[in-house]
C-alpha cells in the first residue's frame, strides 16, 4: 500500500539532500549569522539587507570547514549580495523555476555551523515591486533566517528567501541571482557556463548607515507615540559605522531618516543615494518605549 504522507515525507528529504551541498553559514556577529548559497564560481550570495558591511567575513561552508570571504558585489534594488572565496568550490546549482501561487515549496536554511535546516509551506500571494513580483511565503520573517534557498517540488530554485516589508517571508527570484552572479548575460545561468566574478566589482556609490535592519510591528500601545504602526529594528551595527557613531543601539527601532518613513519596501534605499553621501540627516528611533532622536553623516557604503 502507497501511503501519500509517506510519499511527501520522502519528497521533502530528497529536496533536503539536494541542497545541502550550497548552504552556508556566514558569521556576522558573535552567535550571529546569515545563510548564505553557495555558487559555482567561488561565490556565496545572500540577502543584502541582512548582510551587514564588513572588510572580511567568515563563512562555514557545509564540510563545517572556515573560509575567509571578501565582500562582492552588492545590488540594492535586487536585495542581493555576493562574496568572494579564495577557491571555487565543485557544486553546482538546479534550475531556476518560477514561483505560482498555491504551490507546495521547500524553503533551506544553515545554522551556525551549516547543517542544514528545512521548512515546509506554500506561495501565499504574490507583492508587486519595481523589480516585478515577489512570491511571498506562508511564513512570518521572525521565524526565518535571511537567505535561505527555496526549491519548488521539481528541484527549482525558486530564489532566496528574505523578510519583506511588513512581517512577511518574500523569494528573491532565482533570475535575480543569476543576473546578480553574471550582470552581462541574458537568461539563467547553467553550471557549465559559471566562471569567477571579477573581482573587485564595479558597482554605483551609494550611502550607507552602517546597520543591518528587520522589518517590524510597532506595539500598539508605541503606536501614537511613533506615529506609524510600522519600523525596522536594528539587529546589527557595524563598528565605527554612521550608526555607531551616532551612538544607536542593536534593537532600536528605525522610524524615519529626514522625516522620510523606513517602512517602505525601498523607501530607504531610494534615500540612501549617491548625493546623500556625506550628509548629515535627522534620524528618528524608538529605544525601551521612547522616541529619540539623534543625527548620524552618512557615509559611503564599503
């Protein structure tokens, strides 16, 4: 007799085994990290947003062995980053596939020493943004670590899994990866066609506050005190960063930067643009219940 749970039981670990070899651990911070895909190429890629700044980092790669990473090519507007190892590892990645609503999904993740963790859930709807629609996952962004690959039941690579705007779990498409891994070449990229990114890469200026944010709920009681129902807490700071030097805390919750409201999916991207570069901007935060505010200079990001 055919048991369907069984049948699914075993779908899952066979996608769990499938992509256990490109997971990663990036170490961000004392007890801190990051999921990083690691990529043909000597590349590991994750989520910008989540990635603070740093000269060098050290990434886990899944033979639990340490790696000396250099920081790549960042791509805001995509919310991709890549870092550099010194030797290209012999992986390759799956297919890209496309995300349709209702479809069952595997999302992967690494703990701090990169074995690899496993989520089940489903496209939920889809967020139109600039850059296309987003397929957003039956998942609250608290309960994931940023990064995170997302198979469809096929194997596809779906994209990365990233916190959204308000609360939610969005897939940064697996086309946007491959754009982000090879900027001068149309359509996915297959792993006979992988070759080392130049290294350093070209990319525009950009300001930067030093800070690597969470989208989050302002507790309805703050509500009026804020005035908004929504921020981005501060989950790390960079030393000697803006942020640092204007003396903000890892969980203050970022409002408004020059009255310009963070909550926006890109708001604060837009903001953080080449000419705000040096500037000094008013900066509006909620720390312990109390709204402070405090002024930072922008600098360049690294």
């Amino acid at each position: 007799m055919t048991f369907p749970l069984a049948t699914l039981s075993d779908s899952i670990a066979r996608l769990a085994g499938l992509g256990a070899p490109l997971l990663t651990a990036i170490r961000i911070g004392p007890n801190k990290h990051v999921t990083g895909l690691l990529c043909p190429g000597a590349a590991v890629v994750t989520t910008d947003q989540s990635l603070p700044a740093l000269q060098s980092y050290t990434v886990v790669l899944p033979d639990r062995s340490l790696a000396p990473a250099r920081p790549g090519r960042r791509n805001t507007a995509s919310n991709l980053a890549t870092l550099h190892l010194d030797a290209p590892a012999a992986v390759e990645l799956p297919e890209i596939g496309f995300a349709a609503l209702g479809r069952l999904v595997v999302v992967l993740g690494a703990d701090s020493d990169a074995s690899p963790t496993v989520r089940l859930t489903v496209i939920q709807r889809f967020l139109r943004t600039p850059e296309g629609p987003n397929a957003v996952l039956d998942l609250t962004a608290g309960t994931l670590n940023p990064g995170n690959p997302v198979l469809d039941a096929e194997g596809r690579l779906l994209g990365l899994a990233a916190p959204g705007p308000n609360g939610e779990v969005i897939v940064i498409p697996g086309t946007s990866i491959s754009r982000t891994l090879h900027p001068h070449q149309t359509g996915p990229v297959t792993s006979s066609q992988a070759s080392p990114i130049p290294f350093p890469p070209a990319f525009p200026r950009r300001g930067w506050l030093g800070v690597a944010l969470q989208p989050i709920t302002v507790p309805d009681q703050l509500v009026g005190r804020a005035g908004q129902t929504s921020g981005r807490m501060i989950v790390n700071i960079t030393t000697g960063g803006p942020a640092d030097h204007a003396g903000m805390h890892v969980g203050d919750v970022l409002l408004s930067v020059n009255g310009t409201s963070v909550t926006g999916q890109h708001s604060l991207r837009d903001f953080l643009a080449e000419e705000r570069i040096g500037s000094t901007v008013e900066v509006r935060l909620l720390r312990d219940g109390a709204l402070i505010t405090t002024h930072l200079v922008i600098a360049q990001q690294p």
